[in-house]
C-alpha cells in the first residue's frame, strides 16, 4: 500500500535512474514528490481548431496523425521529427529538433493534442508533402496521446494550465506531470490538513486537498494564486511558530534579575568624555530595564556603524557586574576584540573590574589597573572561582572549558543570529539563563526583523554622535588620481590619519574565490572576504607604489588578514596612536575598527565590493569632529557599478542604503544568502510584510491558547518536521 511516507523506490513507475536523479532534488518520499511545486505555468488551455491557429501564438489542437517522420542531418548534427496532424478545418505540421523517440511513441493514426508555439515559416518538408497550412508549423510542441477525442479529455500535458517543473539533472517536466498526476488522484482524500480550521476559515484558504491539486494542475490562474497564498501563509506561519514558541518557551526560563543603579549609571555616564546622544540614552535605558527582569532579555541593539553601540553595551555589562554577575563579551575577530578590551577597560576604568581577554591564542588579564599576560589555565580558574566580572574575546569564549561561575549578561558584537544557539553553548548545565545582547550595524528590514530575527526584541540607535560631520563620498575619475594623492598628503600633514582598502592581498591563490561579489546587507556580508581576481590591485603592489612612489616622506603600513594577530594589533594600535600615517589594508578593518583620527578612506576596485561593504568601510572614518572623506575608485564603468556607487555618494545612512541596494539588485539577493531550507513560496511571501504581520498574529493567537500545540498534533508534527528543515545562519 502506498502512503505519503512511501519512499519513492516503492513508486511505480519509478526507475533507478529517475529515484537518483529526484534525491539529488532533495525528493525522498511520494510527500516530497506532491509537495515539489512547478516553478511556472503554461497556458495551454485555448484548445482551438488548425485553421485558426495564428503565427506567434501558442496553442494546443486536437487531430489524427497523418505521418510521423525522422531524418538527421548529419551535416548539422541534429535530427529533426516531423509530423502533420489532421483536423476537421485543415492539417498543420509539427517540427521537433533533438527528440528522435517521438518517432517511436507517435504513430500514423494516433489522436494527439499538440500544445506550443506556432511558428511562421515554409517547412523544409521530408516529404514534400503540400498541407494546406504551409505559412506555419509547431514548433516542438509538447505532445499527449488520446484514446479518441472528445470534449472532456482529463489531459495532463497538453489542453490546460500545465505545471512546468524546474527541469534540473534530467527530469523533465512531462516525466514529473506523469508521474504526479496519478499520485495526487490516489492520495486526494489522504493528505492531512495541518492548518487548525478557525484558520483556514478566517483567511478564506483552500483545503489543502484542493490546494494542492490546484498548485499542479490548476484549473485557471486565479487558482494557483489562491493555492500559493494558501501555502505561503502556511510555511511563514510554521516559521512563526518556530520562533514565537521557542521564545515562549525561553520566557519561562529564569534569568539573573539585576536592578538598575541609576547613581551608578550617572557616574559612568559623566565620566565619559562625550554626551549620549538621545538614542543611545533611551536604548541603555529599555536594556538595563529588560536586565532588572527574571525572564530572559534577547534583544538585537542595531545602529549604523559609528552610532556607539559599544557603550550602550558597556552600560549593560557594569550593571550585571554591580549586581555580583558575570559579563560575557564576544566578537568576531581579534582586531574588533583586542579594540573591545583596551576601549571597555577605558571606559571602566574607575569602577573597579577585573576583565579578561581570551582568544585562542592569547590570554590577559586586567586587575587594578594593570593589563597583564596571564596563562589560560589560570584565566580559565579565575573565571570559574567568580575573580573575573568580564570576559572579552573571539569564539573562544565558547570552547570547551571556559565555565563561567555566575554569568548574567552574553554581549555579542557583530554575530547576529549566531547569537541565539551560542547563549544556548554558554549556559548549559546552568539553571539560569543570561541575557542577550546581540549588536548589528545590519540595516534590517521590516519583513526580516519579524521573521528571520522574529525572537529577538530590537532596539534601534537612530542618530549618530552630534559632533559628526557628513562625510563626503567621492568618485573619483582616473584622471584626477593625482589631486586625490596631493589631498591625502595634506590630510597627513595635518596630523590625520589615512585608510586605504584594496579587494586582494598579495598574489595569494587561497585567497581567490573566497566570496561572490559581495553585495546586499546580509549579516553574513559583513564578514566576508575578498573577491580573487588577479589583475586587481593587490595590497602588496598598492603598498609599495604607495610607499616609494608616492608618499615616500609619509609613513605606510600595510595590514592584512594573514598576519600575525600580535603584528595586527601593533599596527592598528600604532596607527591609532599616528606612529602610521597611511594603513594599505585589505578588508580586515571592515567590522568595528575604531581610529578616531582617521579622516580619509579611499577604496581601491570600489566595484569589488557591496554596497553594505562599502557604507561600513566608510563608517571607519568620520568618527570625530573632524571633516571626513570617502574616495571611491572604480574601473568598471558599467551603469549598474555607476547606479550603486551613486547611491553611497547620495546617501549615508545605511537603512536607506539598504533599501537602495534592495531596488538595485533586487529581494533574491537580501533573503537569499540570510536563509536556507524554505520553500520559494515562503520566500516570496517573506516580501510582503501584510503576509507577514497575518502569520504572526495568527502564530501568536495559537500558542496564546495552547503553547505546546497538544490539541493540533499534526500541526505539531509537521512544525517539528520544519524545524529540521529550515535553518537560518
Ligand atoms: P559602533 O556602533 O559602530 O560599534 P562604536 O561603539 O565603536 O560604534 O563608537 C564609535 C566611536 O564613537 C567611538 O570612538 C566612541 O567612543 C564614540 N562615541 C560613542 N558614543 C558617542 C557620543 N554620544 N558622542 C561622541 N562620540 C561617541
Ligand atoms: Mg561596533
């Protein structure tokens, strides 16, 4: 007997290379079979007589088979089949290229409905048999045989709306039809409905018996939207309640619940040498508020680059501290922790914590004022016995023996969702759970903030310091290379500081095909690498024109991924300190990288990189009062490179950025790479944020009324099933 877990080996019909040729398709069972939904539709429906068929249409008619002939050209190498089928007002021929079995399935006398393009044009006839229509022939149509024709043939090829399947590895779409068609017919009563009934009662939804019947063979287009909008609904509300009952499930989790001290938070605001801005103040506040309570906080603080995300964090970090816990600070690369390290330790410097830094190579500890190198061993014994209030480092943070004694807070820099399964590393065998606090310069659009980042709760950093100046973004034409060079020489001498980025380093062969271009604001973007092509200008190549041709009075230093972390760190901290005039980097200093006294960034191959990419090495400069520069060199002259660096001269902040890069290149791009394992009917519908916000209330009133889903077993079967599927990075 077959069931909808039948594996397709168990398939009539099925052979061998067919079953290989589906599992690389993912299709394992007649369910994956009935739910691999067609990519696009043709209208075959208009069922005409051959005289009215009209060049340049596609139509389908219905006749008897005069002749079926085959012949290869061997000059050309193709073989071409030609048949001419007859009807009541006239014949017409049918021309296939490349598909000599046709000759052996068609036959003199068959009845046929031929579904395809008329196309204008004499046939070069085998024959020279004359047909009255000569003027056209069919061009490889799609063909099904009948047994005789009458007015209601239950056709699967031809005669109606036809499912056309992605047709990857060999399977071609009339093989999936011929397949499918019986399967649906057979399990039409047995497919279970997994959406509870106010649902589909509320929304209008097809069943999904008829839905999915509707999605493969519809019967008129207004049919595949209702099916489409039947299943996207119920894949983004899967989503849904993924995320909204696992949340639901971490609210009863119990948390460290550390009051505010508001004096205590005065005196750290005052010892600052800077005002909050506004934004920063009201996002500390709903932080250090979230912190007071016992159900865990998960919350993304998101702010463009230089807004000041890591002092709202240093906020959080000294109230857990005050209130006896421990803090763990974690960020993506050494650069950004080391900086992390030397930027907290300032700012708490006279509030008296012991914090320590570990990556996985080194391991220092700060204690009454003193940073010292101190061995891992012992780090990690001080950090269990409670001696350490804050941890900061890379991924080694979560490694196996770092055991945290009392840990109240989980700050992450840069790691988005990550965060989420990195709290569930950190707090195993721990009854209580810590906060989160997870920071993003990613701009992210509604639609993600509520389904991707759907459990998190965002807090938004809307204006940047006040004593910012725009920076001027400039493209800059290869003749005037020459005044850009005599600028940041002046720049220089004035004390200013001077970023170059280049897309590759040395003639490194690793270093190619790292990445696609990388271009839209995904999270993973802003950790991607270098682009490999060889003519590109090279860090080397650019330090040493740089060095000896150009600026051989100034001092140039390059900087690059595959150096020694303890080399990194000494030029980025004598560069900081303006023992370095120009730093000739690859795009190392993408994420976070802090030089106040830097005022110009000049992008080598700006068609290299995203835009994303771009905002954020633009974002290295400008954070002072000082007035900064951003100079874009391109060689790609090609609109759609001008369109792009246009928007990042016009535009500076990265939401509306965002929104830019998303018109240009279009929503694939944002979704594709934040995602994987959902159906493209739920990505087309993770678009439209009414679709969305439906899902969600609709999720949210479920598990209002039942958490567990007890009373709709299937619904949480096949929740469970989705959860295995789906995974976001
Ligand atoms: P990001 O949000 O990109 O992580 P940072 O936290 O690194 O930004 O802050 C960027 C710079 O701005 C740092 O040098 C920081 O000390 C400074 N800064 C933060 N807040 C303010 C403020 N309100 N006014 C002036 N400078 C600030
Ligand atoms: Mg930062």
């Amino acid at each position: 007997m077959l069931t909808l877990e039948t594996k397709i080996e168990n398939v009539p019909n099925i052979g061998a290379i067919y079953q290989k040729k589906l599992k690389k398709l993912g299709i394992k069972t007649v369910w994956d079979l009935l739910f691999y939904f067609p990519a696009r539709y043709e209208d075959f429906s208009n069922i005409i007589t051959i005289n009215k068929i009209t060049a340049g249409d596609t139509v389908c008619v219905q006749g008897r088979v005069l002749y079926v002939e085959s012949t290869t050209s061997f000059k050309k190498g193709i073989s071409i089949t030609e048949a001419e089928i007859e009807d009541d007002t006239g014949t017409v021929k049918a021309m296939w290229f490349n598909q000599p079995f046709i000759a052996r399935s068609l036959k003199e006398d068959d009845f046929v409905c031929l579904a395809g393009k008329a196309t204008a044009g004499k046939v070069a006839s085998v024959n020279n048999y004359d047909g009255p229509r000569q003027d056209l022939y069919l061009n490889n149509p799609v063909f099904e045989k009948l047994s005789e024709i009458e007015e209601n043939n239950n056709l699967t090829h031809t005669g109606r709306i036809i499912p056309v399947y992605s047709e990857t590895r060999g399977l071609t779409s009339k093989w999936l039809r011929y397949i499918i068609k019986p399967l649906l017919e057979y399990f039409f009563d047995k497919i279970p409905e997994i959406l509870p009934e106010e649902i589909l009662a509320k929304h209008k939804f097809l069943p999904i018996k008829e839905a999915i019947w509707q999605i493969h063979f519809p019967d008129s287009f207004e049919a595949i939207d209702a099916s489409k909008a039947r299943f996207s609904f119920e894949n983004l509300f899967l989503l849904q309640l993924n995320i909204l009952q696992q949340r639901a499930k971490l609210m009863q989790k119990t948390s460290p619940n550390c009051p505010m001290d508001a004096d205590l938070m005065k005196k750290f605001t005052e010892s600052l040498p800077f005002q909050l801005t506004d934004s920063q103040r009201q996002c500390a506040f709903t932080i250090l508020k979230d912190l007071e309570k016992s159900a865990p906080m998960s919350r993304l603080l998101e702010g463009d680059v230089g807004s000041g995300k890591t002092v709202v964090a240093t906020m959080a970090t000294l109230s857990a501290i005050k209130n006896g816990y421990q803090v763990a600070f974690m960020a993506p690369t050494e650069i950004l922790a080391s900086q992390h390290f030397k930027g907290i330790i300032k700012m708490l410097e006279n509030f008296d914590v012991k914090i320590g830094y570990l990556t996985g190579k080194e391991s220092f500890i700060y204690k009454n004022g003193k940073i010292e190198e101190i061995k891992k061993k012992n780090l990690l014994l001080d950090l269990e016995f409670g001696q350490i209030d804050l941890l900061i480092g890379t991924h080694a943070l979560i490694s196996k023996g770092v055991t945290f004694s009392k840990l109240a807070l989980v700050a992450l820099d840069e790691q988005h969702r990550f965060g989420v399964n990195q709290r569930a590393e950190l707090t195993k065998n721990k009854t209580l759970i810590p906060h989160l606090l997870s920071m993003t310069a990613t701009p992210i659009p509604r639609t993600l903030a509520l389904t991707v980042y759907g459990d998190l709760d965002l807090s938004l950093i809307k204006e940047m310091p006040k004593n910012r100046k725009k920076i001027k973004t400039i493209i800059v034409d290869p003749k005037e290379r020459k005044s850009a060079y005599d600028f940041i020489h002046k720049e220089v001498k004035n004390g200013r500081g001077v970023f170059v980025i280049c897309p590759k380093i040395g003639e490194d062969e690793n270093e190619k095909n790292q990445a696609p271009i990388a271009g839209s604001f995904t999270p993973q973007n802003y950790q991607i690498g270098l682009l490999g092509v060889t003519e590109i200008k090279t860090v080397k190549q650019e330090y040493e024109k740089l060095s000896k041709d150009i600026f051989p009075d100034l001092r140039v230093t390059m900087l690059y991924g595959k150096m020694k972390t303890e080399e990194k760190q000494r030029v980025m901290l004598d560069f900081k300190k303006g023992e370095i005039d120009i730093l000739v980097s690859t795009s190392v200093v993408e994420v976070g990288v802090d030089v106040p006294r830097a005022t110009v960034m000049m992008i080598e191959g700006a068609e290299r990189f995203g835009l994303a990419q771009l905002h954020q090495f633009r974002g290295r400069v400008g954070r002072s009062d000082m007035q900064s520069y951003c100079f874009l060199f391109t060689t790609d002259p090609s609109q759609l490179n001008r369109k792009r660096l246009k928007a990042l001269v016009d535009c500076d902040n990265g939401f509306e950025l965002a929104q830019k890069d998303l018109e240009i290149r279009g929503p694939g791009q944002l979704y594709g790479a934040v995602q994987s394992g959902l159906p493209d009917v739920a990505m087309e519908g993770m678009s439209n944020i009414f679709l969305v916000e439906k899902t969600r209330a609709s999720a949210k009133e479920l598990l209002e009324k039942d958490v567990n889903l007890l009373q709709y077993p299937l619904l949480k079967e096949r929740l469970k099933e989705f959860k295995q599927k789906i995974h976001f990075e």
